[in-house]
C-alpha cells in the first residue's frame, strides 16, 4: 500500500466540495499524509484526519512519505505513463507536489496534533454522527484485491456510523487492474437494506483513465448497532496507544542498528526506501 499526499484542492475536485460542504466538520479517512486537513484548518473549516500510521510513525510520517515518493519517483512514471494528466502536468510534477504536500502535512501533525488521531477502519475512534460529512480516498475499492469484501461492507457501514450527513468515497476501480471493483453494487444492495441510500456522482478529477466517479452514502436514515460502552471504548483506545509507544520505542532501537524490525505483518505499507537502505546480510 503507498501513503500518498494529495492537496486540498485536489480532494475539493475529487469529492466535488462545495463550500456548504465545507462549512460542515468533516473527517479523512484515512488521511495518510496529504495536506488536507491542514490547509483545511488555515481556510477556518473543522476538518480531523485518521489514519493507523498515526500510531506507527507519527512524528516521521510526513518524512517517510517524502523520501518513499522521491525513491519511487521512475516506479510511478511507469505506472501512470499512460494517465489523462488533467490534474498534474507529468510524473515529475506529480510527485513534486506530493512531496510539498508531505512536508505542509509534517508541520501541521506537529502544529496541531489534535487534528490526527490514531485509527483504522473497521472500527473508528468515534461516537455515531461525530461528523457531518466523511471522506474517504484511495483504499476502499482501490485495494478491492487486497481488502475483501466483508472488510469493504465492515467499513462502510463503519464510515456511515461516524457520519451524521454523507460519506463520499473515491474511486471506485481497482488501482491495479483498472476495473471497477466487482462487489460494488452487491455493496450497495446491502447498505440499501441498512436504511443508507447510496448514488455514483461523476466529479471534475481523473487520475487513472476512466475513472472518475465517487459513491456517496446517505447517512440521515441510518442508525448504527449499539456499540460497547464509552468506558470500555476508551480503555480499547488506551490499550492501542500504549501498545503503539512501545512499538515505536522498539522501532527506535531498531533503527539504531541501521533496520526496522517491523514486517508487513503490523504495518501494511512497505517502505521500499528503507528497505533500500538496510545493510545486506
């Protein structure tokens, strides 16, 4: 999985944000390393990012994200040589602007800590309707070949219970295979029967050729399960941010040695850069 750092501009296209929607407190889910929420913040709009590297390698992520663009620099020009570039100009600006992006992200997780909070789908760090609207870019239906469709319809019925207004989700396609995620419509049957009515909206963005489309949830109707008490809640929450620090003192052991001990087991992004980096045994 790649951690990518799109800007606000680039969600405004993508999700089709008005300035009503704008008006309202909005969640990214997951957030990664774009500058959204800080640029967000700097136009007065109540905006909060999750995202589990948030636990991982909060203080360096916008580092990480920065160096791993730069490394994969050929890698995603190979990829998308055959891209629309209705939004970034080449590979080269696409990735130039990534990296700006990364380093408005870093200072702002420092800035304003509060703004990120740790978390992952399929269970968020929220109450029902902490949010009027969320968003959510570049891991439902993207990873549709990774994430099976039982954590695809965990999440979205997760996302729905976090969002008092709408969730809007983009793309739709598989980033791999250039295909729209084959479950989407039994999908969208079922979170029908949950009371969520859902629409495919065209929007004025196109990064893969095709696909341009986001789904969006309607979530007034829906009322979620009841879940565990909020006193069990937050000890969940104290129990996963205890276990993160002693991971990252760990890491930070490990690093002195010049390697990272932790697999893809606990962190699903592997980052090529360091592994790059490691002496050879």
């Amino acid at each position: 999985m790649l951690v990518s750092a799109r800007s606000f501009e680039e969600y405004r296209a993508m999700f089709a944000l008005t300035g009503r929607d704008l008006d309202q407190r909005i969640l990214d889910c997951p957030g990664g390393a774009a500058s959204f929420v800080a640029e967000a913040g700097r136009r007065g709009i109540d905006a909060v990012a999750v995202d589990r590297q948030y636990a991982y390698h909060r203080e360096e992520l916008g580092l990480l994200v920065e160096r791993e663009t730069a490394f994969k620099r050929e890698l995603l020009a190979e990829e998308t040589k055959d891209y629309p570039w209705s939004w970034y100009s080449d590979a080269d600006d696409m990735v130039a602007r990534w990296i700006a992006n990364a380093r408005v992200f870093r200072a702002d997780i420092a800035a304003r800590p509060d703004r990120y909070v740790a978390g992952s789908l399929p269970e968020l760090p929220f109450g029902d309707d902490s949010f009027d609207l969320v968003l959510s870019s570049h891991l439902l239906f993207s990873y549709g070949n990774r994430l099976g469709e039982e954590f695809h319809r965990a999440a979205l019925l997760e996302l729905a219970r976090v969002a008092r207004r709408e969730v809007r989700l983009f793309p739709l396609m598989v980033y791999d295979t250039r295909v729209r995620y084959e479950g989407l419509e039994r999908l969208r049957r079922e979170l029908a029967s949950h009371g969520i009515a859902s629409r495919v909206e065209r929007v004025a963005y196109e990064f893969q050729p095709g696909d341009n489309d986001m789904l969006v949830l309607s979530c007034a109707d829906y009322r979620a399960p009841a879940r565990a008490g909020a006193q069990a809640q937050a000890q969940a929450q104290v129990e996963v941010q205890t276990e993160a620090r002693a991971e990252a003192r760990a890491e930070a052991r490990a690093e002195v040695q010049g390697w990272t001990r932790r697999g893809e087991a606990d962190d699903p992004v592997r980052w090529r850069h360091r592994e790059a980096a490691r002496p050879r045994p």
